[in-house]
C-alpha cells in the first residue's frame, strides 16, 4: 500500500469519525439539564419571549431536524450564535483557539525537548543514581493530574516566590497589534522583543505544567524502550566493534525506542487540548479550553459543539501527522509500503 493510499484512508476515517463525534456531542448537548432557551434569556424573560428563542434555535422541532439545520450550517461556515457571549461561535473560536494552541504546542515542544532526553539518560545509566532519580520524579509527573502541578507551580513560583506572572498572555504595559492570534508570532512580527520576552515570560508556567505529566510519560516509555533495545543483538555487536557508549545510546538504541514513544506523545499533545481548561482557568488564560467551561455551564448549544468539534479535529489531525512521521521514521513501514 503506498503512502498517498494510505493517507487517503485516514482521511476518509477522519472524516467518518468527525461525523460520529458530531452526532455524539450534538445528542449529549440536548440531553444535559436545563433550558437553553431560559438560561440565554434568564428567569425574567416571559414565556413568549423563551419560545420564540426556542423557535431560533429550532429546538421545538425534532432531533433528526435540528441536526439536519446543524450539518447544513455547518458546511457553510457557520456554528450559530453563542448564547454565552451573544458572538458568532466562528469568532469566538478564532480569538480564543490561537491562545490554547500556543499554549498547547509549547507544552508539546517541552514534552519532546525535556521527555525523550531523560528517559534516554535514564536507560543509559540504568540503576545508576541519575537512573533512580530521574524515575522518582518522572512517577511524580504522572501521579498527579496537570491542574495538581498547576497550582502547586503557581505557589511555589508566583506566589512564595514571585519570578513568573499567574494571569494573562502579555504585560499590560505592551501593546502588539493582532496578526495570528499568536502572541509570540505578532510580537515578532512587530519587531518587539520586549513583547516577546514578556509572552514567552507568561506562557512558560502553564505550559510546563500542562506538559509534566507527558514528560513522565514520555520519559517512562522511551527508558523501556530503550532498555529492551540494549538487549537487541546488533547493541551487543556495536558493543564488540567499539562504538563509543554515546553512539550507541544516540544512533542504535534511541531511535529504535523513538517509534512508540513519539506515537504516545502525538496521543498525549492532542489531548493536552482536553486537559488545558483547569490550568487556563487557573492561571487565567484566554484560550479556548477556558471558553468551553463557560458555555457548558450556560448550555451554550451552539458553543459547546463548535468546541469540541474544533478539539476533535485537532485530536484527529494530531494522530494522522504522528502516522505519518513514524511511516518516515521506520523504514521497516516504507519498505513494506514500497513493495505492495
């Protein structure tokens, strides 16, 4: 099977499961408790005044018919009205996604940067003192959910020792004018780098405690990884010719193991979207993970499909580019692909 047949089939099963998910959040949002129509309108609003919402948004109609106005509006770029902030759902989505993805993909990047070098120390130095240590704190990482290191980071470095801010993208006193939704893109597009040092200085914090507990993980794995790939014959063989410790660790024991932990890791980034609404909360962070929050406790119809049909699909497009990547990483996957 070649690697355009094989993409072309996770695309068409991403769509299918999009449009699983679609029906999934849209039945799971009309079976929550309350009133959409009353919560909008509040306890003051008249009967007349509750109908003729529920008339808007087609929920005295049946569920086939109110899906149906869903796909269709759908297609056409439109995701209704928030009831939570009286907003197009479009443009809520794309003011505050590009916080929770810079949030999301620094994490992502410290995952990569910080995991995957201490489970390769680790597993070089296995039942060493640097071995112990390092899987003492990488259990810690995963024992404990991220909002947990969120709030004991923000005491420990915000409030006992104040180095980084606990709210907000930017200092108020820096002012970067709207490119990408991106702070630290626009502040370099502005030429700012007092702006950028200052984002890169407020987004540090949440991001490194949304990412800890994927760095155990990631840590964890690729030691195991690792240790399994030391018993391989061909180690033992780079072993006999004299290969240096270093080469053997970075070129024939590393890569090998990098194949399940970069697929975890792909699982875990598209998921830090899911696992951001604590920590944006707690540290006061625009994105979208916070929004969602408030529009499942409004029962925000409209917002509360967008969101999470947005976080899917980047679920999903997560997945599809770690398929991709391990395909170019092991050759074993291109060779097969090339001989079919």
């Amino acid at each position: 099977m070649r690697i355009l047949t094989r993409l072309s089939i996770r695309l068409a099963t991403t769509v299918l499961v999009l449009f699983g998910v679609s029906v999934l959040i849209f039945l799971i949002a009309r079976i929550i408790p309350g009133d959409p129509a009353r919560i909008a309108l509040g306890p003051r609003a008249s009967e007349a005044q509750v109908e003729q919402m529920r008339r808007t948004l087609h929920l005295d109609e049946p569920l086939f018919a109110q899906y149906a106005h869903f796909v269709g509006d759908l297609f056409r770029g439109d995701l209704g009205i928030s009831l939570y902030t009286n907003r197009p759902v479009t443009t809520d989505i794309a003011q505050f996604l590009p916080a929770t993805l810079e949030l999301v993909i620094l994490a992502g990047i410290m995952m990569i940067a910080i995991g995957l070098p201490l489970g390769a120390i680790s597993a070089r130095y296995r039942g060493r003192w640097a071995d112990h240590v390092i899987r003492v704190l990488t259990l810690m990482t995963v024992s404990a959910p991220s909002f947990v290191w969120a709030v004991v980071l923000v005491l420990l470095f915000s409030y006992y020792t104040p180095l980084f801010p606990i709210a907000g993208r930017i200092a108020e006193t820096i002012t970067i004018p709207p490119v990408t939704g991106f702070m630290l893109i626009d502040t370099l597009i502005a030429g700012r780098w007092d702006g950028f040092l200052s984002a890169l200085h407020h987004v540090f914090l949440p991001a490194f405690a949304l990412s800890l507990s994927g760095i155990g993980q990631a840590a964890r794995l690729t030691r195991a990884n690792m240790i399994g790939t030391y018993e391989q014959p061909y180690i033992e063989m780079a072993q006999a010719y004299g290969f240096s410790e270093r080469r053997i660790a970075a070129r024939y024991a590393f890569k090998p193991s990098l194949i399940p932990s970069l697929t975890i890791i792909g699982l875990d980034f598209a998921a830090l979207l899911g696992n951001a609404f604590l920590v944006e909360t707690i540290f006061a962070w625009p994105g979208l993970s916070r929004y969602g929050v408030g529009v499942i406790l409004q029962k925000d119809l409209n917002a509360i499909v967008g969101t999470v049909m947005i976080i899917s699909a980047t679920f999903l497009i997560a997945n599809l580019i770690v398929d991709l990547l391990v395909s170019v990483i092991n050759p074993r996957i291109r060779y097969a692909e090339r001989s079919e």
